[in-house]
C-alpha cells in the first residue's frame, strides 16, 4: 500500500494512529510521512497523534 492510501485510512478513521506509525516504520517511509502529516495534524486529531508517534519532539 502506498503512503497516500495510509494517509487516507488514517484521517478516514480506518486505522488508528498506532498501527499508521507502525506500519510507515516498516516500509520506511517516516520522513516522507512527516512531511505529509505535518499540514494535516492542525486539522486532524488522529493524524497529530500519528505526527506525535513517529516524530516525538516534534512538538
């Protein structure tokens, strides 16, 4: 699955915040997530936790 598809669940509410990091870990794709996350985490509870999760001191 790509990371856009991942992206989707995950604000959709398919996938919850733990199992979106995990999964972006294993296909290692952290900073490219980051850089996806980082507009919509303003917006969108699950995907601040996601944020949260793959890059601690972000906030």
């Amino acid at each position: 699955m790509d990371l856009t598809t991942y992206v989707t669940e995950l604000t959709a509410g398919l996938i919850g915040a733990a199992s979106f990091a995990a999964a972006v870990r294993q296909t290692g794709q952290t900073a490219d997530a980051v850089r996806l996350l980082v507009p919509i985490a303003q917006h969108d509870a699950a995907a601040a936790e996601a944020l949260t999760r793959l890059a601690p001191g972000w906030r």
